[in-house]
C-alpha cells in the first residue's frame, strides 16, 4: 500500500511522488492550509493539504489524533524558516494529493509525548503505549541485541537448538509454573525457569556448541529487573574451562555493545572474587562506576562500650562495616535520616554516623556524633586510619548479620555515590566476578543450598571439601557485572555422575530425592558426558541497560506489574468449570465466610 517509510524521506527524494500509511499523529489547521504529521515506525513526515486539492482538504479537516491514513503525496522542500533540524525528515515536506482515511480512532487515553502518565494507565493500554517512540526504539534495541547475538554465535560455530517449554517440575531454585495435565489425571508439567539440564543433556549427546534465545519462567517476587517471564540468551559448549567461556562471552558482549550502539567497551574486563566483592562493596554485582568502598571495621569494635557495634562484631557471621562519604560532612540531618530509612529496607535496623570535624582530636569535640562517647581512643584512631577520613568528611556505619550489613552498605554505597557524584567518570565499567562459594547456609533449616545450582562444579581440589567443610568450597561459577547489573552468569558444569552424587548428598538430597528429580540428568552422566560450561545472559537486562530505562518492563512489549498481572488482557483469570473438570482440578472457595472446617 505504501511506497516509502514516512521517516526515511529526505532531501533526495525531492520531487518523488510517494505513498505514505501511518497514523496521525498532530493535525494542525493554519487558516487554509491543514498540516498533518503521518507517523509510522521509522518516523514522522509532515504532510500538508492545500484547499485547492479539494477532495484531500476536505478529508483533513476530519482527520483527528491516532486516525489511520494513506497519503498520496509529492516531497518538496519546506519553506525557508520552517526546517526542523530535530527531525530527520525536517528538510522536507509532503504535499498530498490523496488523502483515504483507512480507519478512525477513538480519542487515545493519553498523548504519546505525555510523559507524565503513570506506568499502570500504559500497561493497560500498552497497543496505544507501543506507538510512543521510546518504546518503538527500545523494541528495535531489543531486536538488534538478539540479532547480533545470533551472528556472533552463528560465526562461532554454535547451532540454536530449541528446547522443551513442557517440562517436568524440578524446583531447586525459585517456585515452578505447574501447568495441569488433562491426559495424566493428577499430574503436572513445569515452566522451564532455564534450559539448564537440557543443554547438559545437549553435550551429553555430542552437540558441542549450543545456544538458545530462551523464555523462561519463575514464580517469584517481582522488582525492576524482573518478571514472571523473562528472556535469556543461553549458551553452552563442551571441552572447556572458565576462561574459554569468559573469553567468548565477553567478546561476544563487546561486540554487540559496539555494533549496536557503537559503545566501546574495555579491551579486556576486570575480574575480583566474590569474597573481594562482598568485603570491598557489600555486593555481588557492584556498580564499580562508584568510588566509594566499605571498609571492615569488625576486629576493631570487639571490645567497645557501643553494644550495637560490639555485639555484632563478636556475633556468629556478624559484621561492623564502615562507609567513608568524602565531604559527607555537608551532608543535613533530613539527609542523614533519610538514609536510614533507606537502609532499612535492607533489614537493617539504624544507620549510626561520624562526622569528621578535626580527626587530630578524638573525642566528641573533633568527631560530631552521639556515639563517639561510647568508642574508646584506640578504636577511633583506627576507624581514621582505616577509612582514610579526612576533615570534612562523614563516616557510615552497619553492625548486625554480614547478610543484612552487605546488603545495606552495598546498597547505600551506590544510592549515594550516585546522588553526591561520587563517580569515576567511566561511562561503563563490566566485571567479572570469579570464585563463588559452592554453597550458602540456610540458618533456618540448618542445611546447605547452592549458591547458583547444583550442577556447578567445585574448583579443582577442593572436591574434598564437599564432605568436610563445604562452606569452604568454591565453584567454577562466573558472573558478568555491567555498572551494578548482574547480566550474565555461569558455570563449569558437574560432568562425573560420581561428583554429581557428592554434590547432592552435600546439599541433603538423598539418592532416592536426587533420582526422582534428575534421573534423566544422572543417567546422562553415565554415557560417556564431556567437561562442559556455559553461560546465560539475560535479554531484558541488557535492552534496559542499553536503552537507560528503568526497568526491564520498558523493553518487554507485553510485560507484567509487580502482582504479575498483565494489565492488558487482565491475566490471570478465571476459568469456567468445564475446564477445570477436563483438568481433574476443583478451587478452593478463598472467600472470608468459608467455613475454616472445610
């Protein structure tokens, strides 16, 4: 119907006639000659209607916002004074000849340019949302990651293997999607939450270089870099160790950085252990960008008056942390407060504080804060040494669990370094994170869990940790970190049934669990299975990084809220109780005068 994109005429198509369709976007009546900007997904192109063209005016003058439009026109050049060099099409113009209106529209719920229309109101019309061109550029931002990552991989010699989105359930990680079977009364298949056996099994079965651009599922609670349904780039390969797959991912990453948005990213990324990550930033996925650094404080404060600080600091997996705000001392008490509140939200209970008025005289004269009366001369010295603080500056402190004081500094680390431009400059800044623990302890159920999953493999020698103290254990796991963004991770897989078993038998999983669960994957193991890793990158996370959104659901044409609603179609729902009977399944009534018996 049409002969040219609106957005891709210019200056050398003068004296064309051309066909346009898109929707209108503005219409402008100025005295006898009406302007309408077409708008289709490569731009805008502003068309105007002169009264002399009589069937074309008079089809204007009912054109409103959103109506969908053929236009016959000539492209001529704008009148001097009127180019809009902020459009690409700002040099020329489109004299219609033929206007057909090719569908009305309702008054939109909103302006695309409204930028002031809450999130809730856009999902729900998110037809009307995808028009705006944020989101048409982010969406093409999205196509043209996935697109050069297939080419990379393509030229790598890896082969795209789809695996199964009906599986069986098998829930070591987040809470499993259970889908109903009708045929197997009482039985259920799982959402994939990765293709994590099947691309084992895939090496297993001799395709040594695989990938997959992946929907996965996971049941848990939702935040700005997650959603119920999510997209990886999946990617896995036999006959390697840590390096080779760190090596292809992070050229593989380069690359598409450069070719998608001609962003140049460092010629080889850092890489620290966890241990390093968690000390020096209270984070697993720190922000490097930002300069500032926790600095531990938990050997100093053993034997202070301050119960907050000593108690913690001889606590079983307690920590004293300190963080060194340089010119913190400005900082206000609305300020100060505001930050303790934020920490909370981290489980922390307070956010004591040092002001650093004269750091020659240690006692509450020179050091401005409530608790410095509670804190000896030996401790205060070194809380200077230590932190390097300097007059002016303004030292924060966390005491409780490691887990709660990590989790608040880390964060704190970075709200801050942001805010007050503690930065280094640096546009970009990815890492690696290298030397995960094996496993984390769950205090609660006094048992060990992995840390990633239990098919990563401990790092050489320490195999014999795993009966003995597997909270000494590291993996072969990996992490890419790009500014405070987890973006990818990986593992050098279990490929020995035998390790395989330990491993299980170190997290309390019994043979007869373990064979329920992954017999398919342990019998695998028994047919001759190669060392293998790999690697999975999360697609949304990458087009938000990319894009500078917000969140991921600005990337995602058809995401879901925080409740995991889509607000479009208004899923979930109910469904009639034909259905429910096909899938042998009965709801409970949930209403609040159910009797409790029942």
């Amino acid at each position: 119907m049409r002969t040219h994109y609106c957005g891709e005429l210019n200056k050398s198509h003068l004296g064309q006639d051309v066909t346009l369709c898109g929707w209108a976007h503005r219409r402008r009546d100025h005295g006898g000659v009406i302007f309408v900007d077409l708008r289709d997904r490569m731009g805008l192109a502003q068309i105007v209607i002169d009264p002399d063209t009589v069937e074309a005016f008079k089809a204007a003058e009912s054109i409103r916002n959103e109506f969908v439009l053929k236009v016959i026109c000539k492209v001529r050049l704008r009148p001097e004074g009127t180019i809009n060099k902020n459009l690409p099409t700002g040099e020329v113009e489109m004299l219609a000849s033929e206007i057909k209106i090719l569908n009305t529209s309702l008054t939109p719920p909103f302006m695309l340019d409204d930028d002031s229309i809450t999130e809730s109101i856009r999902l729900e019309h998110r037809f009307i949302d995808l028009r705006r061109d944020e989101m048409q550029n982010n969406l093409k931002l999205r196509y043209d990651i996935s697109k050069n990552i297939r080419q990379f991989l393509d030229k790598e010699q890896f082969i795209e293997i789809e695996t199964p989105i009906l599986t069986r359930s098998t829930p070591e990680g987040a809470r499993d999607y259970l889908v109903p079977s009708r045929v197997h009364q009482g039985e259920f298949f799982a959402l994939p939450q990765s293709p994590q056996l099947f691309k084992q099994i895939l090496m297993v079965s001799g395709f040594d270089k695989y990938f997959q651009i992946a929907k996965c599922f996971r049941d848990e609670d939702l935040r700005a870099d997650r959603q119920p349904e999510f997209t990886q780039i999946d990617i896995e390969a036999s006959f390697v160790n840590e390096s080779d797959i760190m090596t292809i991912s992070e050229n593989m990453i380069r690359e598409m950085f450069f070719k998608v948005m001609k962003i140049d990213l460092p010629k080889t990324f850092n890489s620290i252990t966890y241990h390093e990550a968690i000390e020096r930033y209270g984070s697993d996925k720190p922000d490097l960008r930002v300069t500032l650094e926790l600095v531990d404080m938990t050997e100093v404060m053993k034997d202070v008056d301050f119960k907050v600080f000593s108690s913690a600091a001889n606590m079983k997996n307690g920590r004293v942390a300190a963080l060194k705000i340089p010119g913190g001392g400005e900082l206000s008490r609305s300020e100060i407060d505001a930050y303790t509140e934020f920490v909370k939200i981290y489980g922390a209970k307070g956010l004591a504080y040092i002001k650093i008025n004269n750091k020659d005289h240690l006692n509450e004269e020179g050091l401005q804060s409530p608790i410095v009366k509670n804190i000896h001369e030996k401790a205060l010295a070194s809380i200077i040494e230590l932190t390097a603080a300097e007059n002016g500056d303004l030292v924060f402190f966390g005491a409780d669990k490691k887990k709660v004081v990590n989790e608040a500094l880390g964060a704190l680390r970075e709200k801050i370094g942001h805010e007050k431009k503690h930065l280094t400059g640096e546009e970009w800044a990815p890492l690696w994170i290298i030397d995960f623990p094996m496993f984390e302890h769950d205090d609660e159920a006094n048992r060990w869990n992995a840390l990633h999953h239990p098919f990563t493999a401990p790092k050489d020698g320490h195999e014999n940790l795993l009966d003995s103290d597997p909270g000494s254990c590291l993996s072969k796991a990996y992490d890419m970190v790009i500014n405070g963004w987890e973006v990818g991770g990986g593992s050098i897989r279990i490929h020995q049934q035998s390790l395989q078993s330990r491993v299980f038998k170190a997290l309390n999983i019994s043979d007869g669990e373990a064979k329920e669960k992954f017999g398919f994957l342990l019998d695998a193991l028994q047919y001759g299975a190669p060392p293998h890793g790999g690697l999975a990158f999360g697609l949304d996370r990458l087009a938000t990084l990319l894009a500078g959104a917000d969140s991921i659901r600005d990337v995602i044409a058809f995401p879901k809220t925080q409740k995991a609603q889509c607000l479009l179609t208004q899923a979930p729902n109910h469904v009639d109780e034909k259905q429910l009977r096909e899938l042998h399944i009965k709801v409970r009534s949930t209403s609040k005068s159910e009797n409790k018996d029942d």
